[in-house]
C-alpha cells in the first residue's frame, strides 16, 4: 500500500530524536517489520519507535497500488516485456529449429553427429563475451530498448540448443512411417505435416519449455540492451540491490507465477509410447 497523511502537514520524530515534516505531496510505504516509512518520490527512509508509527497510521490515508502508475512502471512493463520476449523468442526457435533438426537427423549418421558436435560447440562460448560485441552491433542498429532486438539475442544460445534437443526426437521417429504416408499419397510436406511434427510433439514441447525458460529467466543481454524498459529479472536485480527485501521477495514470487502456468499448459503434451507399434504388423 501507498500512504499519505490526512491535512497539509504531520512531524514525526524518528529514533534519534530529529523532527521530520511530511506534506500531503508524499508518498511512502510502512514496512511494520522494521518500523520504518520508505518515501517513493526519493531515497529516503525515516526509522520510528512503535508509539510514533502507531500515531502516524492513524493520520494517513491509503492508495491501493495495484494499477498505480509506479508500479505499472517498476512491475506490469518489466512483466510484459519479459512475457513477449520469451514467448516470441520460444515460437521463432520452434519454426526454425524444427525443420532444421528434422533435416539433421535424416543425414548420414557420421555427417550429423559432426553437426550435432558443431552445435554444441556454440554453446561453449559464455554468454558475457557474446553480448558486449552483439550489444554494441544492436546499439549501431539502433535496437536496444527494444522487444526485436532482445529476441534477436535470446536467440543466439537458445537456437543451437533447442536444435540439439530436437534432433535426438526426430531421431527416434522411423523413416518407415513417412514412407508409408508417400505410398498412401503424401508429399513429403503432408508427410511432414501430418506424420513427423505430430509425433514429435512431446519433444518439442520440451524443448519448449527449456527455450521460454532460458529466454524468461535471461539476465546477461537485458543487462547490456536495456536502458529504460528492464526485464523482470534486471528488475528483481535492481531491487535487491537497493537492500529492499519484501519487494524482492514479492518480485520473485511474481516471477515464478508465468513459470507455472507455462509448464502446466505444456505438460499435457509430454506423452510418451506414442511410437508403440508404429512400424509393427
């Protein structure tokens, strides 16, 4: 909650005996805990004794918080932008890691493990001396700040990822069943389409999950590409840095409410047997 005093002015006294005048203009929250009002319009924060926070709670009004402009500001932009950039991250490395894994896992079997290791190889590179250079191509682009340039580097490590894990699906499903959709009429598109994606669901769902993870918990290119809208995580970070404890502990709770309700909504396709039987008969 936000508060603010009834009337034009109220003095407290903090602990140490000095005199503060707070005016109707400021705004400030009550951490009952540590006995102590933190104001929002700056950094500054008054310690009571319980006898002086109880007298001020008793001159005060109330302002309920959840739509106020502040924290439309330092929760629901940091929310949003997260939300976008990992689910748009997720959708764009499914329709291009899809078909180029499927690709892979029908090459000789010495030529795709060499691009498999090529692939893995990517990802030993750390993630800090890849994103000053890309950070400082996006700045010459003029994409920091923005939602496409976060996704365009989310993509970088989650790309060669969610392809290795993709290849090892496609892997398991027989060439018997695509051939026998061509008999039937199919193209390979159809086959494609309507045989291969289908049955490779449960993996891709997986490695769905991993992707919108990687991207929603990111912390590394959000630092070097975001100036004035932040993640939730670059959020989170900056809270605690500032030794505010309760809204951190709030922040990271809201942090793991999408991770839920992604997770739950994604299970439902994780269905193993699917291939029983396939190719029997």
């Amino acid at each position: 909650m936000i508060y603010r005093i009834e009337g034009d002015t109220y003095t407290v006294e903090d602990v140490d005996g000095n005199e503060h005048t707070l005016t109707s203009s400021n705004q400030f929250t009550i951490n009952g805990v540590f006995k102590k009002i933190s104001f929002l319009d700056e950094n500054k924060e008054i310690n009571l004794d319980r006898d002086g926070l109880q007298d001020l709670r008793d001159h005060l009004t109330t302002k309920k918080t959840f739509f106020g402009q502040k924290v439309i500001d330092n929760l629901y932009q940091p929310l949003g932008k997260s939300f976008i950039v990992a689910t748009v991250t997720t959708i764009v490395a499914i329709f291009i890691c899809a078909p180029a894994a499927y690709v892979i896992s029908r090459l000789p079997s010495y030529i795709g493990y060499i691009v498999v290791l090529s692939l893995l190889v990517t990802r030993m590179f750390p993630d800090v001396g890849i994103a000053l250079p890309v950070a400082t191509r996006f700045l010459s682009w003029g994409m920091t700040d923005t939602s496409f340039g976060l996704i365009l580097a989310h993509l970088i490590p989650n790309l060669p990822f969610l392809a290795w894990i993709l290849v090892g699906t496609f892997a398991t499903i027989p060439k018997d069943l695509e051939q026998s959709a061509m008999i039937d009429g199919a193209n390979r598109i159809t086959a494609l389409a309507r045989v291969v994606f289908p049955i490779a669901i449960p993996g891709i769902a997986v490695g769905s999950i991993f992707v919108w993870l990687n991207s929603w918990n990111e912390f590394i290119y959000a630092r070097y590409l975001s100036t004035e809208v932040a993640t939730l995580p670059l959020r989170i970070f900056e809270v605690i840095t500032r030794g505010s404890i309760f809204p951190a502990a709030a922040c990271s709770m809201i942090l793991t409410i999408p991770v839920i309700i992604i997770t739950f909504v994604l299970q439902r396709y994780m269905k193993s047997g699917m291939l029983s039987g396939a190719v029997k008969g």
